[in-house]
C-alpha cells in the first residue's frame, strides 16, 4: 500500500513539476527579454540570457515615454480604488443577506444568482449608452462605478457569513455595540480570509482589464497599462523590448498584491471563529 502511494506521489510530482516548468518559461523568457534588444528578439534565438544585457528598454519606458507613468498611475488608482468598493459593497451586501431578515431578501438573493448568468459582454453597450449620458465617457468613475461591485462576490460573501458563529455576534451586541459597530468592528476583521481571496482576484480584474479601457477611454493620458501597452505595436513595427519591459512593470504590482494578501488566506482556511 505504501508502494502504491509514493509511487502515485511521484507521480503527481511529476505532473506539477511539468506543469511548473511549461508556466515559468514564457515568464522567464519575457524576464530576459526585457533587457534584450529589439534584433535580438526578432532574431528568433531562445537565449534565456541577453547577449547585450541593457536597460535602456526600462529607461525609455519611464524616462522618454511621456505617457507610461500616468498610465501607470490610472491603472493603480483604478484598481486601489474599485478593489476597496468591492470590499466593502459586497461584504454588506452578502452580510445582509446572510443575517438580516427584510422584505424582498430571497427574491434579491435569486436575481443576484440570475446575474452570475449573463455574458459580461452582453452588458458593454448598456453601460456604454449609460455612462453617455451621465457624462462618464473618459473618467475614472467611469471605469470604477461599473465594478465597484460583483454578484460573484456578493454570493461568496453571503456563503461565508451564513457560517459565521452567531454567538460572537450576540456576545457583541450585548456589549453594546449596534448592528454596524459588530458588523465592522467584529465581523468584518474576521472575515479575512473571505476578503484576502476576494481583494486579489477583484484587484486582478481592474488591473488586467482590456475590453472596459477600450471603451470608456478616449484621451491617451486616461489609458490604463494594458490598454498603453498596445501602443507600442504600430502597423509595421512592434517595439518587443519596450513591451517586454512594460509588461514586467505590469506585473509586479499582481505579484506584490498577490504576497500580501495570500498569507492572510493560506492563516484563515480552517477558519473557526475561535480568535
């Protein structure tokens, strides 16, 4: 018996390590180009190491590129500030939903699951005669109000509240406190590893998002980076090392986000309510 499991482990070790290698190569590759020139990666050779390691793609990005640092800055403030919306819409949204009982709460919970549904690109032209209207077209809240909830999240919300110990909030309201103070000052810092999970994934969507940029922003100066970045590909020319480069700049703040947060979810998995 303990034969066939080590000899399934390695197996399994096996997969994950293929599956590893097949992840990190294009990462690792897009890492070396970024410090290669453009005839060098138009060459076609698969150097992991830059014959003529430079930083001029880096240099040309942030220093001659006008508009790369304000793309940079829509980008993260879009993100930043859509994220913390989400956090804190959905978080009550679901909260009410799980815990307090009004008129029209289970025909509320069924259209919110009716909307996980629909095609987000069945939406985009509504949200686009809409925003006409208001007069949002190449703005922030624009981009921000759209998304600054999510169905997907309201229901995760709402799932990991109906599991919540009730006694920590009865113990709360004896003390005291009003259906806000336990709700933000015992339930919500409880409920981080729900939060963790949803602010990396919310914060991801912003951040990568193409399709919304697309159509909501006009003026160059209001691009987000992944809308900037296919600047750099003209009609004859693609400016591969500048994109490299860029798209290197792009994914670090994932990365940074993703190492803050995932700690917080790999603590509270087996969350029981006892801290």
């Amino acid at each position: 018996m303990k034969r066939k499991i080590s000899i399934g482990k390695v197996f399994l070790y096996i997969i994950l390590g293929a599956y590893a290698v097949t992840t990190m190569v294009p990462f690792l590759w897009a890492v070396s180009s970024s410090f290669k020139t453009l005839s060098e990666i138009v060459s076609g050779s698969m150097s992991f190491i830059p014959k003529n390691f430079t930083l001029d793609n880096y240099k040309q990005i942030f220093l001659e590129q006008e508009h790369f640092p304000r793309w940079m800055f829509n980008s993260l403030f879009i993100a930043s500030v859509g994220t913390v919306l989400n956090l804190i819409f959905n978080s009550m949204a679901g909260y009410s939903l799980a815990r307090l009982n009004f008129p029209g709460r289970k025909p509320i919970f069924i259209l919110i699951l009716a909307v996980l549904m629909i095609p987000p690109q069945v939406t985009m032209i509504p949200n686009y005669l809409i925003l006409k209207q208001l007069g949002w077209l190449n703005s922030y809240q624009g981009m921000i109000v759209p998304g600054m909830i999510n169905a997907i999240y309201i229901f995760m919300m709402r799932q990991f509240f109906v599991n919540f110990p009730k006694e920590l909030e009865e113990a709360a309201e004896m003390d005291g406190l009003s259906r806000f103070g336990t709700f933000f000052r015992i339930v919500l810092p409880l409920a981080k590893p729900a939060l963790a999970a949803q602010a990396i994934f919310i914060f991801m969507g912003f951040w990568n998002d193409f399709m919304r940029p697309l159509i909501v922003m006009t003026d160059i100066e209001m691009f987000t980076l992944p809308l900037g970045l296919n600047t750099f590909k003209g009609q004859f020319v693609s400016y591969w090392n500048y994109i490299m480069a860029a798209s290197m700049v792009f994914t670090l703040p994932v990365l940074l986000i993703y190492a803050f947060f995932n700690r917080y979810f790999i603590k509270g998995i087996s969350f029981t309510g006892g801290k």
